[in-house]
C-alpha cells in the first residue's frame, strides 16, 4: 500500500511541474524557496499516509486471526455434532453405519411373475480404529412366515480385528470367501436381472457360514483368506450342494470345513482369483462308513479395462468343480459336480453419473456330471444394464434355457431394478 502512496505523490508532483511549465507564458517559475517547501508539504502527507496504512495493516491482520480462531471453532463443533449424530455421545471415536440393498424382478416366459427377490438392511459399528461390527438382514420373497413364500435371514453378523497393518481376523456369521457373487452381489455391481446359474448351483452363492477367517496381503500383488467355519449337510438331499447349505440355524457342526483364496491384482482392472475348500463330511455323519469328504477348487477372472476416454470393456470368467468321496454319490452321477461361464461386456459412461452397458453370458453347470449322461443344463443370456445413478441401475436381459436330457427350451424376458445404499 505505502508503494502506491508514493507513486500517486510522485505522478502529483510530475503533474504539478507540468502545470507549471504549461503556464510559463502566464506567470515565472518559482523560485529554489518556494519549492523546498512544496517538497516539505508533500513528504509531510506522505508520512501521515504511511501511518494511516500501517493502522489499516494491523487491522486487517487482526481481522484475518479471528476469522481463524472463528473458523476452528466452528471446525471443532462440526466434528462434535458428527460424533453425537453418529453415537449418540460427544467425544467417542465410535461411529454407527447404516447401508443396504434390493431388487425387484420380472421373469416372463413359463414364469410370469414379478417378485421382490431381496431387501436387505446393512448395519455396521466401528468400536475403535481397529474394532469394527458387520451385520446383514435379509428379507426374500417380500413376505417372511409359516408357510409364505419368503424368508427373514441374517446373512451377516461379525467382529472384525485388524491384528497389524495387513492383517486382520474376523469372526461370526460371514461369507465365504469363494468366487466372485459370493461376497459381492449388489445389484449395481453385476451384470444381468438374475445372478448367474454356475455360481448359484455349484459355488454356491449366497453361501455363509459361522467360523473365524484371517485376511491381509502377502504383498502389493497378492491377497489371501483363510477360514475355519461350519459346513454343508446333503443328509436326505442327495449330495445336492446347494441343498447342504444350512444358514447357520441350528446347524450341525460335527465336520469342520476350511477354506483358502489367494487373489492376484498387480495390473489395475484385472483380478484373478483360485479359492479351495476341503471338508471331511458333507453329511455331517458320525458313522465312518457314511461320511462323504468333499472338495471344491474354483478359479476365477474379472477385467474392467478403458478403451476410450468413457468406453471401458469387461471379461469375468469362472471354471468350479466339487469331487465328493461317497459310493452313493457315485452312483448318481454326483460325486462330480461343476460349472463354468464366461461374459463379456462394453460399458460407456455417459456423464458423472450416468452411464449404460451391454453383456452376453454363456453358462454350462452339471450337479450329476459324474454319470454318463447328457445331464447339464446351458443357459445364453444378453441384455443391457442402464445406471441413472452409480447405486441404482435398471436391467433387461433376454434368456434362453437349454434344459438337461434335452427336456427344452425356456426363453424369455427378465427386467429388473436394483439399488444400493
């Protein structure tokens, strides 16, 4: 500011010479005197137009410190108001999440029905930095009870401890960590109305169990899951491993099962992924000559690769197979039992939140594929997905069912909406 002063004088006193040179032929020059004390006059102002700028200086700096200390006031009353709006208790690190999601489905064809396939409730609790709770209430079929269509599940409920850095230990009712619907299955996240056939009858999703996992990563590249948990009962569904599950009630627990995942990620947008499991009886027997030891090896890819500056091109494949131990399960054809798809797809972002894709899936999945007959079941399906909003996305997909033993066909239409929160 004391700058600009001083160049507005020095233009003043520049204009006042010209003035006076202009006006030569009017009056004399003045003399040595009289300019000495227009000089005097002048630095006189200049002087007190510092003092005035240093007053304002101080002023506006004390202005700027208050609006500060303002500022971090009203910062640490925020963070107050979060805390009591999270926990109920100012002062607690403590905070309460609460998030969910559903789907609502039309199946044309032989079908011809709309069902509201899953509402589910997420809640969650962080204890401390390194205490955390993770719950999962389901409702499907939209009405729960004796002898309605529905049912009330809870899909989740553990602790989870982080034991350092890159590790951490999880233990309750959890998912087990095996393909790649199993634990993530929003509907925003995966193509098509209905999940995919191979992972819902040989994974088979959504599966879950009570046990304890450790998690972390080996290094920047890999990541691992290992997990001791309850496992599946097929007394009286004959080796049918989708029936075996029993959703932690009340579940037999006499064989442990044990399960590992190791999952590569060193180029961003590709995954692989190779989980195996091992239990010593899926009948859950005492008698040693009915126990049935099973396995399940199952390998997985999902890419997401951009092609363009909102073009990005998808690939998830998935190859799963059980061998079952039992006399009798070979005598069904069912002590093999396995499944592969593959689905390629191309989404395009439309804006920031907007954005449509295109997918075609083929699906082959064989529960008896032990025997000598044609008994597998092979599915094509293609359709669209539309996102308004990254969480929300309404589908339309087309499906053809080849039945096993060449029983038919059921083509038909499926739409959906789902959402996530």
């Amino acid at each position: 500011m004391t700058k600009n002063i001083l160049k507005m004088t020095v233009s003043t006193l520049a204009f006042s010479f010209a003035c006076s040179a202009s006006g030569a032929f009017a009056q004399d020059m003045p003399s040595k005197e009289e300019m000495w004390k227009m000089i005097l006059q002048q630095q006189k102002q200049i002087e007190k137009l510092e003092a005035l700028s240093g007053i304002a200086n101080k002023k506006i700096e004390t202005t700027a410190v208050k609006v500060a200390q303002n500022e971090e006031k009203i910062e640490a009353t925020g963070n107050a108001i979060d805390q009591v709006g999270n926990t109920g208790s100012a002062g607690s690190n403590a905070s309460t999440t609460i998030g969910g999601y559903a789907e609502l489905h039309y199946n044309g064809g032989e079908k011809d029905k709309i069902d509201l396939h899953r509402y589910v409730l997420f809640v969650g609790h962080e204890f401390n930095d390194k205490i955390r709770f993770y719950s999962e209430l389901e409702v499907e079929h939209n009405i729960a009870g004796h002898g309605k269509v529905g049912e009330v599940e809870v899909e989740q409920a553990f602790i989870e401890i982080d034991l350092n850095k890159n590790h951490k230990a999880s233990l309750g009712v959890q998912l087990i960590p095996v393909g790649m619907l199993n634990e993530t299955h929003e509907p925003p996240t995966f193509y098509g109305v209905e999940r995919n056939n191979v992972e819902k009858n040989i994974i088979p999703a959504t599966w879950w169990e009570g046990g304890i996992k450790l998690s972390g990563d080996l290094n920047e590249d890999f990541s691992y899951d290992l997990m001791m948990h309850s496992g599946l009962d097929t007394t009286g569904k004959s080796y049918k491993i989708r029936d075996g599950r029993k959703k932690v009630g009340k579940a037999p627990w006499k064989n442990s099962a044990f399960t590992a995942r190791v999952s590569w990620h060193a180029i961003p947008g590709i995954q692989v992924g190779a989980s195996f499991q091992y239990q010593t009886d899926i009948t859950q027997s005492s008698a040693a000559d009915e126990n049935a030891s099973a396995t399940l090896f199952e390998i997985h890819t999902d890419i997401k690769r951009a092609v363009s500056e909102n073009g990005t091109i998808g690939f998830r494949a998935l190859f799963a197979q059980w061998n079952v131990n039992a006399a009798q399960a070979e005598l069904i054809g069912r002590d093999t039992q396995r499944g592969w798809y593959v689905e390629p797809s191309y989404k395009i972002a439309l804006d920031n939140e907007h954005a449509v894709g295109i997918f075609a899936r083929y699906s082959k999945w064989d529960n008896e594929a032990g025997d000598n007959i044609d008994s597998a079941y092979k599915q094509t399906t293609f359709g669209i997905n539309y996102w308004p909003h990254e969480n929300v996305v309404l589908k339309l997909d087309y499906q053809i069912d080849n039945f096993a033993n060449n029983a038919g066909e059921d083509n038909r239409i499926n739409l959906g909406v789902g959402l996530q929160f």
